[in-house]
C-alpha cells in the first residue's frame, strides 16, 4: 500500500486531520477549474504537493495511515460477503479504495458497480465514468457534487467521490431494490411511492436544485417499500448558477417521454421546480397506466409530441383510477409551468390526502353527494343547469388555434433542432435522406404555420449546409440576412471556408538537421475569417444557448486555425472519431492537427490523405516503413516525387542501390524535388565511376537557389561529385563551405558532415577528413567514406616505404 498512486491516495484525504477541510476544498476547485479548461487535471495530492501543503513528512505519515490494514470488528467477520476475498484478489476488481464485486448497471455515461467499501465495512454503488468525454465528465463532476450536499432520508447518499488513473468514480448508497417501475403495483402503492419522491424533491429545491431527469428509472425502491430520487448528472444547481447544458445531447439523455414542455422544447429560461413536477405526474402516469404519457421511437416526434399535445386520459387504460386523482394527474402535467402545483410539496400535499381520504379508487365528490340526499341534490341539479346554460355559449364557440398552432411550431422546431443535432453526428453519406424526413419536414410544417418565424429558416439554411447542397443553403442564408443571429455570419464563414482554395498541405523535409516542412504552412485565406470573426453571441434566446456553445468551439478553433495558431486551433476542433464533424470544419482539425505535429492523432484517421502521408513520413525510421506509405502518396504527383526523394537518399545513406526510388519517381518530380533525385542517381554512378561532368554541371545549375534542406545538401553533394570529377579544387573548396553553411551542431545529421569529409579527403587533408567522420555516429555512408579514406592513406603510406598495415585493416574493419 505504500505504492499507492497520487490518484489513489486522494481517497484517504478527507480522514487525514493534517489536511484541513480549506485546504482540501481549495485543492478541490483547482481540480475543477483544470477539468474545466480541458487541461489534464492534476490528482488533489499533487495540487497540495505542488503547492507547499503537503509536506515530504506529510505525505509519509498519509501514505502510512493508507497503508494501515483496515480493523475488522469482533464478530464482524462473518457480516463480509463472501465474494468480496476473491475479488480482493484481482488487480483489475480494485478502483481506489473499493473492491468491485459485480456489474449492475450501464449507462451513457459509465457503469455502475456493487462494490465492497474495506474501510468502513459495506457495500457501496460504485458509479464509475467511462471514456473522455468532457460533457459526460462535467455532468459527473456535478452530480458528486450536487447530491454529495443533500441530506434527506429519500435521496441516494453520496459517501465519497475521487478518480484513480483516469476513472472517476462516485461511492453512494447502494440500494437493495428496483425502480419504481420494474414490477406493477396497485394505485395506493403507486400514489404512495410518487408522493415520498415528490417530499425528496421538494427538499432538493429548497436546496436551489432542480433534477431535470425525474423518471422511473432513478426512482428506486427498497426491498422494504422505502423510496430513493438518484442520478442528479443533469440537476441545475440555482445556488451556484452552474448547470449541466441543456443541449442536444443532454435533451436525449434526459428521456423525452418524461420531460416537461418547456425543457423538451430547450427553454431554459423557465425550467425549475415545476418541471419537476410535471416529470412526477409523467411518473405517475406510466404507473397507473403501465406506459409512459407518449410513445415512440422518434425522440423528435415525441418531443413534438410532449410540447403541443396532451397524452390520453390515464382512466383509458386503467379504469380503478378515481376521477380526483386524474384531475391532480392533468394539473401535474399541464402544459403551462403557472397552471402546475406550485411545488413538489404541493403536489405531495395532494397525493397525501388523497391517499389519507381513500379517494384514489372508485367514484367520489359529486357522485358520492347526489347519492346522500335529495334536496342537496336537488340545489346541486340546479346549479349545475345554470352553470352548463351559462357555459354552453363559451364551450361551443369557435375555438381560436392560434395557441395550439404556436406550440405545435414550437414543438416541430424544437424537434427538427434535436434531429439536426443527431444528424450532424453522422457520416455526411447519410445526411441527406434523413435530413428531408426528420429535419426539412418539420422546419417547412412549422414554417407554414408561423411564416415570419426566424429560428427555423436559419435551422434550414443550416440542415442544407450540413447535406452538402450548398447552393441551396447559400440560397437560404440570402433570405435570412441582417438578422441579428449568431448563426448566420457562422454558416456563411463555414460555406466560403469549404469553397475556399486551400493551399497544399506542406511535407516534412527529411533532410535537414531538426524538423521542417518543404513549404510554408498556411491556411486558406478569403472572407470566412471575417465572417466568423464578426460572430458575436448577443442576445441568444434560452432554447439556443446549448446549440451555441456547441458551435462556439468550433468558430474559436476555424479562427485560430486561420490566424496560423494551430496547436489551438486542433484543441477546439478536436478529433472527428466519433462525431464527425462538417467536413470543412473536420478539414481544418486534421490540417491543424498535422501542421501542429500532433501525428499520432492524424494517423488514426484513415482518409487523412496528403496529411496521413506526411505524418507517416514524419514517424518513419526505416526504408520499409517509408514503403509502406507508397499506397497512401498514390495519385498525388508531389507526393510521390518527395517521397520517392526521400527513399533514394535513405537508401543511398544505407549503402543500398536507390535507383528503382529514383526511376518511380522522376516520372512524378519536377524542379528543386527532381534535381535532388538527379544528385541521388549521380552519387551512385559515382561509386562506379560512371559519373559524367555535363550531368554534375547541370544538376548544379539546377540547384542555384535552393529551397528545401534537401536541395540544400543536394547542391553540395553536387559540387562535391563535380569537383572529384575533375579535380577541381576550388569546386571543392566550395563543397566544403557549403557543407559548413549547412551546419553541424546536431551530431545526427550526418549529410553535411560526410560532404565535408569527403571533400577534405579529395583536397589531400585525409587526417582532417578522418577526424570529421570519427565525431559522427557512424552512418552506413559514413562507414565507406571512412574505408575508402582508409585505403588511400595506405596505399600513400605503402608507396612512401612507410608501415600501411594500421591502415589496411582499418580499411577492412570498416567494409
């Protein structure tokens, strides 16, 4: 235990007096903020470390008590279930302080575990978060910290929350039971069970929380009837203003069949305590009914279908329900928040008297009174004649549908904006067919019934933008110009940067002395910069706020990525794995990506293209692993000319033949790349001595202002077989400066050493030539250089009468 990670031992902080609960608490926020910003967050024992509050002493008398074995009490022993000693046993069966026993539940966000809590002897839910996402990891940080702060004897207990190598994880209360909804029940119970979730709710709003995700399935009861609200990932925390984002993604999650219209409909401004208690009354419906309110598969349809319609009376399908329960039923679920119960209390209150009265069942109120007496009766007959005389004139009058037919389009938009967002999600293959039933539909429904409305036209603009039919979309946009709306200069930005002419990704250069790339790295230039620079959020309405945040990253990043930042402009665009992206945005992503060097990320996208092969030839150490990329550089005549460039010097540095390198790609090359292939055939007939001059000549001429390292050390290497060709000192001389212009400093860089070696030992200095190779790692090339180097030295010794044998067997050790 004394090997214990930082990770594991944040879970042995809160019992470490050392520690103060300040001090703690602070550690915790910085972890927050760093989880927050998108960092990789430090564990809480390295905050503290890091920032002089936990000392070296500190920290071993803490790693002492983490170690300490934990005391079974007397007569105890037998109180441990038995599967807890093997899994003890298993590595992978341990997460921070708790022993894993067995699975179950899975969720979008992770698993949760029945877990074995060593230190205090009891079994514990183990929620444990999967993956990286960063939405799914806020609304986990939120609930640990949400429902770790309430207190209420029908509200799961949080024990502790940590993260241990990456895995968070909650330890809450496990219960031995089901959801509410797993076995049917009668009315009572089912009235009895909503009512004692309604009192937990209450007291969580109190607290300034709203759960947002009421439903069945985190409503559990105990074996012994006792009622448990779970799951606060989505709650809304008034105290402190911070909420889970009421996007997309979180619309799903939070189950539609039980979600209030409002919060169906993304309309943030209103949703509180009183959608709450419409999800209760969605609860308690599919109790009594045995479903829930609505049904489908469509999450859109059924978001249209919870903000402009009102589900069948609950008595339909099950006909024990009173008459009284069904109208506080209606008043729980009605559409307007004002017309609700004003609280979950309240609407606990109810449930509460109706239970105590035993009005939940049968026929009661006027029924039950016109069956006591005549004469009351008679007078209720009366009144009720006069009342229905009265009412007639208002019941039969023509009903005005301008209400229903707002909502009917609020719910359509509302819809076609969550099956735009799922959309978006997918391959852009697969965008267009279902973007004309799910999205375009409902958008031209909703616009038929309110033309002059602004959201749908610019979610339409948007739908066709993302189904590639881009004249259409631009069409659209032209409809909608002017108006004050986020997303308007963004899809124009969006539709100029995908038309835009983008320069060609540059390669690296793998000639020189560290890294480069043949070319200048640049971004599409044009209008899309300004337009999304000119975005400004303004005054966005509540039930868009989620859609721009959501887009904002992506502006942040195509900015960044037009300004040349690209390390920030990768970060904001993030990789397209499981999302992917507008394909100019995931564009951008994999040019920012690539010309931040981030390769490993490129190479896992399979139709990267030129970026892939770039990256590839970045990461590659061998001949082998450079022709494995042929297949990726295939149709891309640059690409293959560089590449082909790179295997001819690669193979001439290993001593190899690279003329079938050369002859594949020359046919490809042309200027600076086919000069250095020229060099690359030069130097190998030199070898033989079937250089020319006139060849040497020309492929100097050719290299006259070089660009690339590579056509650097390709100009001296050509000076270089010049002047051993004719024994010309001065082009010699020249190599040798050029090789020093080249630069030395990195001793892995063998070319300018090895030309300025070679050079020195035809200029008749073979000790100066020979010092120059002796401080090199010993390349292949380096090697011959150094025998030939050899040999001559020898033989000048063996004519000069002098001892030649040091230097023949240098010679031979070296070949």
């Amino acid at each position: 235990m004394l090997n214990l990670s930082d990770d594991e031992l944040d879970s042995f902080l809160e019992r470490f007096e050392e520690v103060s609960a300040a001090e703690l608490t602070a550690a915790r926020e910085r972890r927050e903020s760093e989880l927050r910003s998108g960092a990789r967050p430090r564990s809480l024992i390295t905050i503290l470390r890091d920032e002089g509050v936990l000392t070296a002493d500190k920290e071993r008398r803490l790693r002492e008590a983490a170690s300490a074995p934990t005391r079974v009490l007397p007569g105890r022993r037998d109180k441990i279930p038995p599967e807890v000693g093997p899994a003890s046993e298993d590595p992978s069966r341990r997460l921070g302080p708790y022993i894993l026993l067995k699975e179950v539940g899975r969720g979008g966000m992770g698993r949760v575990w029945r877990a074995w809590d060593p230190q205090v002897g009891r079994i514990v839910a183990l929620k444990v978060l999967e993956g990286g996402d960063p939405d799914a990891r806020e609304r986990f940080v939120r609930e640990a910290q949400i429902a770790g702060r309430l207190n209420h004897p029908n509200i799961a207990h949080v024990f502790h929350a940590g993260e241990t190598s990456g895995r968070g994880w909650i330890a809450m209360q496990f219960i031995e039971g089901a959801a509410v909804d797993a076995l049917p029940v009668a009315v009572p119970d089912a009235v009895a069970r909503v009512r004692d979730a309604a009192r937990a709710l209450a007291y969580a709003h109190e607290q300034g929380v709203v759960h947002r995700d009421v439903k069945p399935g985190n409503i559990l009861v105990e074996d012994g009837g006792r009622v448990f609200i779970t799951d606060f990932g989505l709650a809304k925390d008034h105290a402190s203003e911070r909420s889970a984002p009421m996007s997309i993604t979180g619309a799903v999650l939070g189950t539609p069949q039980y979600m209030a219209p409002e919060q169906a409909r993304g309309d943030r401004r209103v949703v509180g305590p009183r959608s709450d208690v419409y999800s209760l009354g969605a609860t308690l419906y599919a109790l009594l009914a045995g479903h829930p309110p609505f049904q489908g598969r469509d999450v859109a349809a059924l978001i249209v279908a919870v903000a402009s319609k009102h589900p069948p009376a609950v008595r339909k399908f099950n006909p024990r329900v009173s008459p009284e329960l069904e109208m506080l039923l209606e008043r729980a679920m009605a559409k307007r928040p004002d017309d609700r119960f004003p609280s979950a209390a309240a609407f606990a209150d109810a449930l509460d008297r109706l239970l105590r009265e035993k009005r939940y069942e049968g026929r009661y109120g006027l029924a039950k009174l016109l069956a006591r007496r005549w004469w009351p009766a008679l007078v209720a007959g009366v009144l009720l004649g006069v009342t229905l005389r009265l009412a007639i004139p208002f019941v039969f009058a023509p009903s005005t549908p301008k209400a229903a037919a707002q909502d009917e389009a609020a719910g359509l938009v509302s819809a076609a904006a969550i099956a735009l967002g799922v959309l978006e999600t997918l391959p852009p293959e697969e965008r267009p067919a279902r973007a004309e039933t799910e999205v375009l539909r409902r958008l031209d429904r909703a616009l038929a019934l309110r033309p002059g409305e602004a959201r749908p036209r610019i979610l339409r603009a948007r739908t066709l933008a993302v189904t590639g039919r881009t004249a259409d979309a631009e069409k659209a946009l032209r409809d909608v110009e002017g108006l004050a709306d986020w997303r308007v200069p963004f899809l124009r930005g969006l539709l100029r940067l995908q038309a835009a002419a983008w320069p060609e990704a540059p390669l690296p250069d793998l000639e020189g002395p560290s890294f480069g790339w043949t070319g200048p790295a640049q971004a599409p230039g044009g209008e899309w910069l300004d337009d999304l620079r000119r975005v400004e959020r303004g005054a966005v309405p509540s039930e868009d706020a989620g859609a721009f945040d959501k887009d904002q990253a992506a502006m942040l990043g195509l900015i960044a990525f037009g300004e040349g930042a690209w390390e920030k402009a990768a970060k904001l665009l993030e990789k397209p794995k499981d999302r992917p992206a507008a394909p100019c945005v995931r564009r951008a992503w994999l040019r920012a990506a690539y010309l931040a060097r981030r390769f490993d990320d490129v190479l896992g996208v399979d139709d990267a293209g030129r970026e892939r092969l770039g990256a590839g030839m970045a990461k590659a150490a061998t001949i082998e692993e450079l022709e494995g990329l042929r297949a990726v550089a295939q149709g891309d005549a640059r690409a293959e000319a560089a590449l082909g460039a790179a295997l001819a010097s690669k193979a001439l540095d290993a001593g190899m033949d690279p003329t079938p390198y050369v002859e594949a790609a020359e046919k490809r090359a042309k200027g600076e790349t086919l000069a250095v292939l020229d060099v690359c055939r030069l130097r190998r007939r030199a070898l033989a001595g079937h250089d020319e001059a006139a060849k040497w000549k020309a492929a100097i001429e050719a290299l006259k202002a070089p660009v690339t390292w590579a056509g650097k050390v390709a100009a001296a290497e050509a000076r270089l077989g010049l002047g051993a060709r004719l024994k010309d000192k001065a082009l010699l001389e020249e190599a040798v400066a050029r090789a020093d212009a080249l630069g030395t400093s990195d001793d892995r860089w063998a070319a300018p050493k090895t030309i300025r070696a070679a050079a020195r030992a035809r200029l008749g200095r073979p000790t100066d030539a020979l010092g120059e190779i002796e401080r090199m790692s010993g390349s292949p090339r380096a090697l011959i250089l150094e025998a030939w180097i050899s040999l001559e030295i020898a033989d000048a010794e063996r004519r000069a009468g002098r001892a030649w044998d040091f230097w023949a067997d240098r010679a031979r050790r070296r070949s």
